[in-house]
C-alpha cells in the first residue's frame, strides 16, 4: 500500500493554491527542488522547533538542565559547520545568528514557562490517514505533539513570530494547517476539541504566550470539501502534465517567490542554485490510520 498511495501534504496544497508552477517545481517535477539558501526566518524556526522536541521530551527535568541539553544542540550544529570545508562565510555568519536567537527563545521559554499546566498524550509524529479513496490520495501531515490541556485534548503546535498580535496571529487560529491537524488527529483521538499554538516571538526581548483555538465540526466539514476539490484539480495537472505559473502575483509571506527564477529563466545555471528536496528526520516515522 506505501508504494501505490499517492501521498499529500498541506503545504503542497497551500503552493498549489498559491502558484501551480510552485507546486510543481517543489513537490511534483521528478527530481524535487527546495531553494539552496535558506529563509532566515526559517532556519530560526527550524533550531527553535529541534530545541523544543528536546525541550519537551525531557519536561521532567529542571530548566536548567533543559537549557543545557537545548545549548549543547545548538552548539552542535555549530560545530558541524565549523568542520564543512570551505563553508561559505555569510551562511555561516547566518547560522551563528540563528542559533542565538534559537538560544534566546528557549530560555524564554524557561523564563514565561517552568512548568506546564497540561500533560503530554504523544510527541511529535507524523500520521497519515486516506484523503480520496477514489484516487488512493491520502494526507500526510507532521504536528509538534497532543496534549491533555485541562478538560479538551488538542494538537499542539509551535511557532515562532515577529509579533505577539496583529492579522498573522488571528490567522493561525483558523489556519487550513490547524484545521488539517485536528481532522488527522481525530482519526486517533476522536475527543481533540482544536489546537493550542505555542507562540516564541522573535523581539528584542523574546517572549512566549499561549493561544487555543476550537476547531468545530462544520469547519473541519468546510476545509475537507475544499481540499478534496483542490486534490482534484492537482491530479488533472499531473494527467495533462499542465501547470500555469502565477508570474503576475509572486510573493509568499517571506517575499518573492523562491521560485520566479526557474519560471523566468529555466536553464542549468538556475538549476544549480537549488538542491534536491531531503524529508526532514523527524517525518520517517509513519502513524498510518487505514
């Protein structure tokens, strides 16, 4: 069954419904393409969201212990880069930038948190349970664990931001993400009410606040009749080999589309300045809900 289900991701749907052409370049050309160098705000993300699996798989140590095993991380992937030969200098200045701000989220973290008020149902896992039958599509999604928060059981998920308010905030709470997480978690908790987003902001002077969300049935009923169309549509591009680029609206919320050079210029020199897309090490482990 693996080798015949055809799987899908939410982020695959979102480039999808930002830019054909995208989806295609990311997700669907045969040798899969991500951008060579990465966003800085998504290197800090991806530090901070490796810190925080350390962070919670060891809760019932103190803060100061969890500091020193998040710090030893850090310092780690540092190290690493230290010994690449000829590691360019300004990715390397980069990193060494992202790890102190990673370093400073979590001892936010420490700092706004000690203790939690919730317990841990699972960690981190990837689950993947049958979108259309039909099609043999099923969706595939990774969440940062589910928690037992006073009465409701929800998906928690961690972010880092730029802000602590604002349209960004309020747009997480009904994000198709969020709704897509609780629809798979249900499949293994029919009890999970909604989310609880684990906010790191990035300011000055970090801090980390808490905001719920409830996902209520017709929501989830909403985004599942949407995504099952836009599924649809993605399979009618790969029959018809068709994908129209959205040259005219090339922003992303991190600015220009990484993409717009291969659109303009499709040529081996651009071809160079993007790698082979690698799954991130926490996704190889599969909760598989048939």
């Amino acid at each position: 069954m693996e080798s015949q289900m055809r799987k899908y991701r939410g982020s695959m749907i979102n480039d999808f419904l930002t830019c054909r052409k995208k989806a295609w370049w990311r997700w669907f050309r045969p040798i899969k393409l991500e951008p060579n160098k990465r966003n800085k705000n998504l290197e800090i993300g991806d530090l901070t969201h490796q810190c925080l699996h350390i962070w919670y798989e060891n809760l019932q140590a103190c803060v100061e212990d969890r500091l020193l095993l998040v710090e030893m991380h850090l310092n780690g992937i540092l190290e690493n880069a230290l010994t690449v030969p000829e590691y360019p200098a300004d990715e390397l200045k980069q990193l060494e930038a992202s790890v102190a701000e990673a370093k400073a989220l979590m001892k936010a973290l420490g700092r706004d948190f000690p203790t939690e008020d919730f317990t841990i149902v699972s960690a981190e896992q990837t689950v993947v349970a049958e979108l259309v039958p039909e099609l043999n599509i099923w969706l595939q999604a990774t969440f940062d664990g589910i928690i037992q928060y006073k009465r409701p059981m929800l998906i928690f998920e961690h972010k880092t931001c730029g802000q602590t308010k604002g349209p960004l905030i309020r747009s997480y709470l009904r994000s198709p993400q969020i709704i897509s997480y609780v629809w798979l978690g249900k499949k293994l908790h029919p009890e999970i009410q909604g989310g609880l987003y684990n906010f790191l902001a990035k300011l000055t002077n970090p801090v980390v606040f808490r905001e719920p969300t409830v996902i209520g049935a017709k929501i989830v009923a909403r985004w599942l009749e949407s995504t099952v169309a836009t599924a649809w549509e993605i399979e009618e591009c790969l029959q018809k080999d068709y994908w129209k680029e959205n040259l005219g609206k090339c922003v992303t919320l991190h600015g220009d589309c990484p993409y717009k050079p291969l659109c303009e210029s499709y040529s081996d020199v651009t071809l160079r300045d993007y790698r082979q897309a690698a799954e991130d090490f926490t996704r190889e482990n599969y909760t598989v809900i048939e």
